[in-house]
C-alpha cells in the first residue's frame, strides 16, 4: 500500500503530482501520450507522478497499463512513475474495478463523488445532509476493505441539480465530523488528496479539511487531476494555494 508520513509543507508535496490523467482516459486531451506528459514533469521539477485513468465500469484495462508500463520501459527519465487509476467508488460498498485491476496498480485513487456519472448511486435523501452521510458511508465501506491507497478530492461532487450549490455539501460537514472521518481513514492507512482544482473551487472548505487534516495526522498526497499538459505543473498553483490552505 503507498503511504508516507505526514507532510504538511505544500512546496515539498508539490514534487508529486499524483492524479494525471493520459489520452487513455476520455477526459484526458490528445496531447496527454506518456512521453510528452514525462516531457513536461521533467520540465516542472517533479520527482514523482501517478497515472490515473479511469477504471471503466465495463472493458480491459489491465491491457492499457500494459502498454503504458510498455511505452514507459523505452523512456529514459528521472521521474518516478506509479501506474494507478482512478476508480469508482459509486455506492456504498460498491467499487467499479476487478480484483486483477487493483493487483496491477502501484496507487489506487478512488473517487466518491462522480454523480454525474449515470451509473452512480445517489442518497435516498438528496439534501446536503444525504450527500454527507452517503460520502461516509462510502468512504467507511473503503476503509474496511483496505484497497484505497487515496481519496480523490474528497467531498467534492459534482450533484448535477440535486442541490442549488454543489457548496451547500461540504458546508453540512461540520469540523467534528471532518476531523472523525479523516482520523478513520488515516487509521486505515489511507491518504487524503489535496486537490488543486478542487481547492480553489471551494476554498472555504478545503481551509478547514487542511488545518482539522493536520490536527488529525493525516496524510495528505498532491493530485493537479490533469487532463492537459498545461496541467501537469503544480508549481502555477502553489501561490493560490497557500494563500487558501495557510
């Protein structure tokens, strides 16, 4: 399982970008081919980076890590790759991988909060409240079978019209039931991404989840969730970000 200790220093974080997504993924730009994405590490002073493309509900994927591992075999580079994915933790219990997919990954990544997507299950009460106990209940269910090696910006959903403000979520979140919720999964030996998009979309929350994660113990790892190779550098949104999380 890929841990390390706590780290709390957002420059020292920064030289992992540990959420890419590659052309593998239908989000990921053309543009996003293994070398040019190692180009672009090797550009941005990264020592570490971690390839994750969706887990699809349906197909093989075992087939695309083989000719990402393939690809990255015939590329000299310092930067270290982690073949992971992000998957689907789309109801309570419920994860969209095999056990073969999660045996091949170095990181596995899981997402909780793609509503958008239409196989995702929804809260029977679609209030800020539901969507607060449905993440838990989801996150709980991860923890207990210890394949996650990291949240994916955690709590943050995309509700499609089940609420007016995607916001109104993770203000049901008080910092109690942060701090506990964190505690379980730092117990459980899972990280929790600092998200750079995610940040700045709702920096209110994501001041909260860095300063009750460090209260806590957590252990928090660094995803830009590139789809682009414009993305890839988290350099760019270190000033934003310590403006928020500091």
């Amino acid at each position: 399982m890929f841990l390390h200790e706590p780290i709390y220093d957002l420059d020292i974080l920064a030289r992992s970008n540990l959420h890419i997504h590659t052309n593998f993924s239908r989000c990921g730009k053309p543009e996003m081919r293994l070398s040019a994405i190692l180009k672009e590490a090797e550009k941005s002073g990264l020592e570490r980076i971690a390839l994750t493309d969706h887990s699809p509900i349906e197909g093989s994927f075992l087939a695309q890590i083989h000719e990402l591992k393939a690809q990255a075999a015939a590329i000299e580079t310092p930067v270290k790759i982690l073949f992971g994915a992000e998957l689907s933790a789309y109801g309570v219990g419920k994860s969209s991988e095999s056990f073969g997919i999660r045996a091949a990954l170095d990181y596995r990544l899981y997402s909780c909060n793609h509503y958008h997507q239409e196989f995702w299950e929804f809260p029977q009460e679609q209030t800020p409240e539901g969507f607060r106990e449905h993440a838990f209940a989801i996150l709980r269910a991860l923890f207990q079978k210890g394949e996650a090696d990291c949240i994916a910006h955690p709590f943050y959903g995309r509700f499609l019209d089940a609420l007016d403000d995607i916001k109104d979520a993770t203000r049901a979140i008080s910092d109690t039931q942060l701090g506990d919720i964190m505690r379980e999964g730092t117990a459980a030996k899972v990280a929790w991404e600092l998200n750079s998009g995610a940040i700045r979309t709702d920096p209110e929350f994501y001041r909260r989840y860095f300063a009750v994660g460090k209260e806590v113990g957590a252990v928090f790892n660094f995803g830009t969730d590139a789809h682009r190779l414009e993305g890839i550098d988290p350099r760019k949104f270190l000033p934003d970000l310590k403006r928020i999380l500091y």
